[in-house]
C-alpha cells in the first residue's frame, strides 16, 4: 500500500495540493485547495479524496468558521496531513525495529548523556548557510513565526511519541550546538502538530 500511496504524488496536481495542505497550520477546504492548485473545485475535490483514500490525508467535516445554527448548512468538508508514514524499501528494510530496540536499551542503561554527545556532532551545518534551506533538507519542515523559526514535522516522530525523553532529547542535542554557530539559539518548545524545538536568533545585546 505504501508504494501505491507514495505513487500518487507522481501526478503533478496531487503533489501541489498535497504539499499545500502539509504547509497549511489549519485545515483546509476544497475551495481554498482549488484555489492554492490553481484548478477548478470539482478537481480538486476529487484529487483530495483519493488522496484521503490512501491514507495521505485526513478529512474532516464541520462548518466553516463563524457558521452556527439551522441555517448554517451542511459541514464543508475539510483537509489535513495525515498522520500515517508511508516509506518504500526495495527489498524490505525494518529500520524502525532495530531503533525501537536500542532505544529501550538506552533507556534502561542510562546512555542519555552519551547519546546527546553523539548526536551533537551530527546535526544538520547551519554555519554559512541558510538555516531554513538546511532544516527543509533533513525533512523539519521549518517556517518563520515571526523571528522564531518553527519545524512543522519532527523526522523522529515515531520514535519520539514511544520514547520522549530520550528522543526529544537527541534532537535537541542535534541542534543546539549547529544552531550556536549559526547565531540561532534552540529552545526546547513542544507543540500540538510540530517538533518540540524551535530556533530563534541570539541576542547580541
């Protein structure tokens, strides 16, 4: 199934609409898809479902905002990512099992503190670059709020809902000291929906 649902990204229409709607921090309607895509609404509205047939997106139903009441109509239907991982190894890889494993280990032996050291000095090299371009490349899916960069996806997302502390930690530890070089400073700044770090720029002051 993964490799049909990953398939469908291929058709050019499909990819914009699902790429709008991961970028979104709300849900989206058919309309405002239709319109992101640049395509008429009745496409859109049956790219989307298919899109949600496998798995790629979730739909909701409810009203639009500011409608109440009897005659506030049907709920509109409405778009968002899903939270489903989709990946394609050809032969078969399990990765996800062999990290599961060490990672209770690491838990129960107590390696955080080694374990932040070592993935400190492979985070992402923000020095010299754009840190914006570097965090998309790892998959962080980062934004700008403001001043403050934010990272709508977390790469570890998995791992991290089984064991927070520990993975929540490593990633941290993937940023800080990258991020110091760079002029950002990483807080640790969980979220409903993003990674539990964000960036923002160093006070010089």
């Amino acid at each position: 199934m993964s490799i049909e649902a990953v398939a469908l990204l291929q058709d050019p229409i499909r990819r914009r609409l699902y790429d709008y709607i991961a970028a979104a921090n709300h849900d989206v309607s058919r309309d405002e898809a239709a319109e992101a895509a640049e395509i008429k609404r009745p496409l859109a509205a049956f790219h989307l479902d298919k899109l949600a047939e496998a798995g790629l997106l979730d739909a909701v139903f409810r009203r639009p905002e500011g409608k109440t009441g009897p005659g506030s109509g049907r709920p509109a239907k409405f778009y968002r990512r899903a939270e489903a991982e989709f990946a394609v190894n050809l032969p078969a890889r399990d990765y996800r099992t062999v990290a599961t494993i060490l990672a209770e280990v690491t838990e129960h032996a107590g390696f955080e503190e080694a374990i932040a050291k070592a993935a400190a000095q492979h985070g992402p090299a923000l020095a010299g670059r754009d840190p914006l371009e570097v965090l998309r490349e790892r998959g962080y899916e980062p934004y700008l709020d403001g001043e403050v960069i934010r990272l709508r996806n977390c790469p570890f997302h998995r791992l991290a809902v089984d064991f927070p502390p520990l993975v929540c930690g490593l990633n941290f530890a993937l940023l800080e000291g990258v991020a110091a070089e760079a002029g950002w400073t990483a807080r640790m700044d969980p979220a409903p929906g993003r990674c539990c770090v964000s960036l923002s720029k160093t006070n010089t002051d």
